[in-house]
C-alpha cells in the first residue's frame, strides 16, 4: 500500500486500515465486515485515530519509533502505550482509553515534546487528543494546555509508589553507576521474598529472562487482579518488544506462552467461570503444555484466599479448579472420538 495507507492485521486476525492523510481508519472483523462505533447520535464505520502527545523529559523513546502512526494492543477499552522512563531501563505502559471495539489492537499516533509545552501538532480531525506529562508538570501550563486545547485531556504520569520500585532510583555510587535496574537489586533472589510485591519481582524475572519465576509468582503468595493485569502488560510488551530485539527474538514462543499463561489469570481473576471455560477451550487447548502450570496456580491462589480469611474468592478459585479439569477431560474425550474415527 502507498504510505497514505498503512496495513495491519492482528494477532487475533482482524484488519486495521489506516488513512495517515485524513487521520482515520476503518477496522474488519474475522468476516471482513467493516466494524461499526457508536458516537452520541450516529454510527459509523469510520473511526477517527486518537492522538497520545507525552510532555516532559521524564520519558523516554530511545527504544521506541514514535511521530509516526503505530499499534498497540487494546485491552477492556484501553491502548496500552509503551514508553521509557529516563535513567531506567524497563518499559512502563499509560493506558489510554477509546471506545468500545472488539479487536485486540488499534492504531495511534504518539508524539513526545521534552519540554511541558508542545510543539507544532497535526490536525485531528474528530479524533481525540490526549497529553501525558511527567510529574514535574505545574498546575499553570496544564491549565494553559486546556485553554488552548479544550477538547483534549491531560494526564499526568506519576511513577508508582511502592518502596521495591523507588529503590530503582537510587544511584550505586560505589559501583560508579548513574542509574540502577531493578535486576540489580536481586541477582540470585528467592521468589517467596518478593511474594508481597509480585509486581516488582515480575519486572526483575523478565529482566533476567528467568521464565521458571515468572510463572512459580502465583505459587508463593497471594496476587491481586491489578497487579495481574500490570504483570500481563509486561509480558505483552516484551513479546512487542522481541519482534526488533535481536537478544529477545529467540525467547518469542516463550513470551507468547507466558503471555496465555497470565491471560487466563486475569481470566480467572473476573469471577467468570463460563468465561474461563471458553478460555480454556479456545486458547489453552493450543498451549496444553500450559495446563499443569495454570491448574498449580489456581490451586495455590485458592489456598492463599483461604488463609486470608477471604473465603467467598478461595470457595470460587476452588470451582475454577474443577472447571478447567473438566474442560480438559471433555476435550481429551473429544479427541479420543476422533482418533476412534481416524480423524487424527
């Protein structure tokens, strides 16, 4: 396609395209139907791109090609945009909420000014323009920035607030080092003494590629949906991540494993057990190498629930347990039918 055009199709197999001159794109489902949105009083088939301009020079893009239209994953209403903070070396996400679509990915276009204020900007049509800046920002060029853009948000980024996370800031002055990585802090570590905080740990085990880790955080302490869904968006941009990494590239089967593996935790983790069913019937059946793994996960979630004295979760994390077990006999059962037939 000409570069007035841009072409995607997702992993889930819907068809993103991208009109760049007139900052819009149509999206096709599974069928090829074009997918229609509702706005106030009409519906269209035309959607407008949202525009994600970051302030300040907190952040970071070294890593990342912006000014130009990208991809993001969609999740529950909102893109996940993947930035870098300045002097650390992980990928953080802001999440930027869009209508109601059913694909798994939408088209953005991302800018960065390193100043508060912003540069020269592109139209946006009908679309939406949102503005992130760091926590230095002053309350006066925010309420400039709404002055001069009233139908934009702003969205100050503050960094999390947990102690394991803060140390990241601090400087080795022994080691003559500027900045420090959250895998320094634990070469070697035990998983139960990050149990507490498994969202810190899961940074330092993708950091360190230590896969066995990643999936043992549900076995040694009690994990919350947020912090599931914050773990998820760490495995999901590291598999975007390994598509232009040389040194990641080789792990993408495992990321992607990794990636089900947590996706059916925050599965779990809705209170859904016909959700988790279909789940487990539509995408662990392709990654059945997987099952032993999840069933131990939600078992020792189960008991975590239990000992806290929040019986109502562990009594349904317990019923989880039997759902996923029958699925897997009714499609071992299936499968036996078939190779009786001589379908396999």
């Amino acid at each position: 396609m000409s570069e007035e055009y841009i072409e995607k199709k997702t992993a889930r197999g819907f068809v993103i395209r991208v009109n760049v001159r007139r900052g819009t794109f149509i999206l096709l489902d599974l069928s090829g139907e074009p997918v229609s949105v509702s706005r106030g009083s009409h519906i269209s088939q035309i959607h407008p791109l949202v525009h994600v301009v970051f302030l300040g020079q907190d952040f970071d893009f070294s890593d990342t090609e912006i000014d130009r239209v990208s991809f993001f994953y969609l999740d529950r209403s909102y893109l996940k945009i993947p930035f870098g903070k300045a002097g650390m070396s992980d990928v953080r996400l802001i999440r930027i909420p869009v209508p109601m679509f059913e694909s798994d990915m939408l088209p953005a276009y991302v800018i960065h000014f390193k100043s508060h204020w912003p540069g020269p900007l592109p139209p946006v049509g009908e679309g939406m323009r949102y503005f992130v800046a760091d926590e230095f920002i002053d309350r006066e060029t925010i309420v400039r920035i709404k002055t001069k853009f009233p139908l934009s948000r702003v969205i100050v980024y503050r960094p999390e607030e947990a102690e394991p996370v803060r140390l990241e800031n601090m400087s080795d002055h022994k080691a003559g080092k500027k900045t420090v990585r959250a895998a320094d802090f634990v070469p070697g570590a035990d998983v139960v003494q990050y149990a507490q905080n498994p969202v810190f740990a899961a940074r330092v085990f993708l950091r360190q590629l230590d896969w066995n880790r990643i999936y043992s955080l549900p076995l040694y302490g009690r994990v919350r949906v947020e912090e599931v869904g914050i773990i998820l968006d760490f495995v999901q941009t590291m598999l975007t991540k390994s598509q232009k990494s040389k040194e990641l590239s080789v792990h993408q089967q495992t990321l992607r494993e990794l990636e089900v593996y947590w996706q059916g935790l925050e599965v779990l983790f809705k209170r859904d057990i016909s959700a988790l069913r279909r789940w487990r019937n539509e995408v662990l059946v392709r990654h059945e190498s997987l099952l032993d793994k999840f069933v131990l996960a939600v078992e020792a979630q189960a008991n975590f629930y239990d000992m806290a004295g929040i019986v109502k979760d562990a009594h349904f994390l317990g019923d989880a347990v039997h759902a996923v077990r029958e699925s897997v006999r009714r499609v071992e059962d299936s499968r036996d039918d078939d190779i009786k037939r001589g379908l396999y």
